[in-house]
C-alpha cells in the first residue's frame, strides 16, 4: 500500500506531467466515466501512463451518467474519441435504492441489480461497437455499507447483503461477452489493505467522491497495470539461481541432508518459492537455472530431495558452473531463442544481482527479499507476468519448449532437412483468425520480434477490427509434429488495393523457425492474392535490432526490390509454389 508521502509525490509529478505536455502531443486519449466524482485522479493517471511511455490526454464525463454517455453517439465521450474508457460503478451508486430501503430485499433487489448489469452490459456494447479500436477497462467498488447492518443475519433481505453480493457477481462475468472488456478486481487488489484506507466519508458528502487521494492513487496503478497486461508486455522467463534461493544452505558444503527445504519452518518458504515458480510455468513461463555450483551437487537435490517441488523436466534451460552469470544468461537467451528483455533474474546475492543489472540491463533483476519468508509472496506479487487472459499456447509453451530439446537431438543426427522434416511428421494448418484465435494472434503481434518482418504491434481492438474489414485477411498458423502440438505459432496479414496486395505482416514463433513453416504460409498468401486477382504482391521489410535474420526473406523468396523497404512479385508470371522438398502436410482454408 502506498505511503501518503508516496501518494503525495505521484500526485505532484503528474501535475507537472500535465504542465508540461498539451493535449496535441498526447500518444493516448483516455475517457473517464464513472458513478461519482472522480476529477481529481488526473494527475495520477498522468504519472503511472508516463511510466508506460504514453502521454496521455483525458476526458472525465459527468459523474453518475456512466450509460448515458455510452449510448448517446452525440455525447462527449464520442467527441473526444477515446483510445479506452475507464469506466468505474460503485455498487452503492447503482444500488442506491437497496441503501434507502425504498427496495426490499427478495425479488424486488433480484430486479434492480438485473435491471443495473444490463444497463452496463448495453453501455459497454454500444461503446465497443461504435469505437472498434477502443478497449473498456471495468471497476466495480463493492458497497461500504449494507441497509441494515443491524441484522446480523447475512442472508436475511431486509439487510441486503445476497443482492449486492450478486451484483458483484454479475458484473465480474461481463467480460465473458467482450473481448475489449477488461474487469478491473478492484475488492481483491485492495483486500489486504482494507477499504477505509482508500476511502474519506467526507469527501463524499463535500464533493462526491467515493475515493480518496490514496484510492485514486491505487486505480490508476491498477488500470496502468491492467493495460500493460492487455498490450502482451509480460516478461518470458524466470532464471533462478540455487543455493539459498531455491533451497537454504550451500548444496556443496552441506550435501544433500544438510540444505534447508521442508514442510516446516523457513525450509517451507523455500519450498513456497518454487511452487510460485511452478505456478508461474503453469501460465506460459518458462524456467532456466543459472548456478556457480557443482553440476553433479545441484542436480543430486533436484532427483534425490524428497521436498523438492521442482524437477529437471521443468526447466527450459540451465547453466549450471563457475561461468559468469551474465554471459550464461546470454547463452540461454541465445539458446532459446528469445530476447534479452524477455528475461528475469532471481539471485538472493545482492553483487550477483548487480552484475547482471549492469552487465545486461535489458535483463529484468528484482531486488529479492533477504528473508525467505518474504519471498513467496514477493514473487507471487511481481508484476512482470501479468496477463488478461490465458492462450492455449500459453499453457504449452513450457511443454513445447522442452519438446524443442528433444527435435534438436533429432535434427543433429539427421543426414539433411528433408531427412529431418520426414521423421517429424510435420502438419501445417493455416485458418483465417477468428474469435478463438484473436487473442493469441494480438498476443504473436506485441511479443514477437525475430522472424517478424514488420513488427506491427496490433492489439486485439486493431485486429477486430480489421479482422471486419473485407480489403483484409488474417491468418494464423498452427503446428504440430511427432513430439507435439505448437499450437498457434505464425500470423499473416493480407491487405487487399484493387489488383495488388501487400503482405503487411509475417511473423513467426522462435519455435518452428527453419521448418520451411515460413514458405508454406507464403505460398498460401500468394494463393490468396492470387484468387482475389491479385496480379502484383507486395511484401514490407522494416529492419530492427532483432531482426537482421529474415531481411532477405523476399528477395530468397524471387521478390524484386520496389523500394522503401517494399519487395514485389508478379503472380501473373511468378506463382509462387510450395517449397520444394518440403514433405510437411499443409492444411489451409480461406
């Protein structure tokens, strides 16, 4: 929970934030609707969306006319065309009648809590309909006071406490229905520190306003939060050092009976870190150790100590020995493939911590707890993880990855490609994306940087909406082989002009590259252009730091050179077939 003294200097920087930068050279327009006063959390916003590297402008909609303004194409919030709306209901503003006792409890509560969550549910959907690239970010505050907290009884009507509980309920299903609606939780990120601390009775009655400076301060936080999550910006793995930060004690001075790692006691908070860390794998992470150790020692624990909760299997890739941190972690890095941003070191030795901070700075380094105690929670609490919602992928990703081990051993004791791409029993499917695949599709977009020929970083409102637009296809792709299924691992975007196309991009997951699953894509790509008559395809080239790889992917490809990044083929004259020698099987549909 934030400090006043905290609360006071984000106040002050976002106040100067909004001194220093106009409404024109604003990068983000945020609309704010909400049940009560909520005016003064400006400043706020300003400083949590400067860390996120926006300037923002904003739009606060008279307070208690959250629908109004919704429904009403003619009304302010349209005007100022928002980027996204944070929209914030109070149950006790929505339920006012329950409050006043002019509404019994029974059906009568059962009816006006309908009435109020189809009331949302027709605000939001007007708003997404008529702003297809906007993305609506849901608060709901829970009541601060029941009708009659004289009754005792929980369930009895007259208290009213079923009916704001059921309100609750209703409200956090509403994003079931919309994949641009993002609940906020705002009464369980503040559980812990009680509601009082965000809340002031006497700025309700003077001004209206349900939250105070530290609960303005706290919803700004969250919705920051909750955007960073939506723009696919969570970190990929999670290098764990050993000896006192997996377990307690130094494995190659106290042996295997001498560590501390148990049921009870500190050895049980050590063992808590590693289930976080599973917890975390579970949701698409992947694991690596990092170690100045003894192979032999280290892995003993790991296949002999009966409370260790982590295995072998679980991790993606490890160096354990006397090499510097940093250059281990390059090789990791290197290994799987992924970006040095992509990674977070935990390390309970504050000069290894330093090390790697100044030595690879892309490289996320939290500054861990010294007492293990702390640390379960510490990590269960990082924020460099978030996501909204759950990809099929992302439950895959660390079973792909370690499926990955086990094609490269395959590959190294092949006489050729071919030879290779045979004895995976490859198949390829490519389909339009749709509503089970948009998700992951936005995902791929903001998260994919190497084999990525544009890095265009749509989100899932972009993607809608040109997913809607006939002058566009997209396709996702899909791979699974002997070993497994990759699930979604490419995205292809087609825009149509007449007779010409351009491929506006092409980008593939690390774990499929040199599978010949990037000449298949392209050869249904020209299909398509092909099909819809298409006589000249063009493809778009934007040269990054982290993709030097695919820069000649069109001119390899029979693409002539059309300037500014532009590559061209003339399907007329220059069809482009199916790789030759590929023996995958290819299953594409328009």
């Amino acid at each position: 929970m934030l400090t006043e003294r905290e609360v006071l200097s984000r106040q002050k920087a976002g106040v100067k934030l909004g001194q220093q930068t106009g409404q024109a050279a604003a990068t983000l327009r945020i609309g704010v609707l909400s049940s009560f006063g909520i005016e003064m959390m400006a400043p706020f916003l300003r400083e949590r969306f400067h860390h996120l590297g926006d300037s923002i402008s904003l739009y606060f909609g008279p307070f208690g006319q959250i629908t109004q303004e919704m429904l009403n194409p003619d009304s302010g919030l349209y005007r100022f065309q928002p980027d996204l709306v944070l929209a914030v209901v109070a149950a006790e503003d929505l339920l006012a009648p329950l409050l006043e006792l002019t509404v019994s409890g029974g059906p009568e509560a059962e009816a006006l809590l309908a009435a109020r969550v189809d009331e949302l549910r027709n605000g939001v959907n007007a708003l997404l309909n008529a702003r297809p690239g906007c993305t609506c970010y849901l608060a709901a505050l829970s009541q601060g006071q029941i009708p009659a907290p004289n009754i005792l009884d929980t369930v009895a009507p007259l208290r009213g406490q079923c009916a704001f509980q059921h309100f609750r309920e209703q409200v956090r299903k509403l994003p079931a229905g919309f994949s641009r609606l993002v609940l906020i939780d705002w009464d369980w990120h503040t559980a812990g520190d009680g509601a009082s601390q965000y809340h002031d009775d006497r700025l309700w009655y003077l001004a209206r306003m349900r939250l105070n400076a530290r609960g303005m301060a706290e919803l700004s936080r969250l919705l920051a939060r909750h955007v960073a999550a939506f723009r696919e910006s969570a970190k990929k793995v999670i290098v764990a050092d050993l000896d006192n930060t997996l377990w307690g004690g130094v494995v190659g001075e106290a042996g295997l009976a001498g560590i501390t790692l148990g049921q009870d006691g500190v050895g049980r908070a050590f063992k808590d870190f590693q289930r976080a860390l599973l917890a975390y794998r579970e949701t698409g992470v992947l694991l690596a150790l990092c170690s100045k150790n003894n192979p032999a020692d280290a892995w003993e624990v790991f296949d002999r100590h009966p409370e260790m909760a982590l295995k072998r299997n679980h991790f993606a890739a490890a160096r354990i020995n006397w090499t510097d941190k940093a250059q281990n972690i390059r090789e990791m890095a290197e290994e799987l493939n992924l970006g040095l941003d992509s990674f977070v070191f935990l390390d309970d030795n504050p000069v290894e911590r330093d090390w790697v901070r100044s030595a690879l700075p892309q490289v996320a380094v939290p500054e861990l707890p010294a007492d293990p105690a702390e640390r379960p929670r510490f990590l269960r609490e990082l924020e460099l993880f978030d996501k909204i919602r759950l990809t099929g992928e992302d439950r895959l990703r660390a079973e792909a990855y370690a499926a990955q081990a086990q094609r490269a051993g395959l590959r190294a004791g092949s006489n050729s490609l071919e030879d290779f791409l045979a004895s995976l029993e490859q198949v390829i499917t490519i389909d339009p994306v749709d509503d089970a695949t948009l998700g992951r599709a936005a995902q791929m977009c903001q998260r994919t940087n190497q084999f990525n020929l544009t890095t265009r970083r749509y989100t899932i409102a972009d993607l809608e909406r040109l997913r809607q637009n006939p002058q566009w296809e997209l396709h996702a792709v899909a791979v699974r082989d002997r070993y497994g299924d990759n699930g979604i691992v490419g995205l292809a975007m087609l825009h149509f002009e007449g007779r010409q196309a351009e491929i506006d991009t092409l980008l593939l997951s690390c774990r499929v590259l040199g599978r010949k699953v990037e000449d298949a894509l392209l050869s249904h790509l020209s299909q398509r252009a092909a099909a819809r008559g298409v006589a000249r395809l063009y493809g778009l080239y934007a040269p990054t730091a982290k993709n030097s790889q695919v820069a000649d992917f069109y001119p390899s490809r029979g693409f002539q050179p059309a300037g500014e990044g532009r590559f061209a083929v003339d399907l007329v004259a220059n069809f482009i077939p199916p790789a030759p020698g590929d023996p995958s099987e290819v299953s594409a549909h328009a």
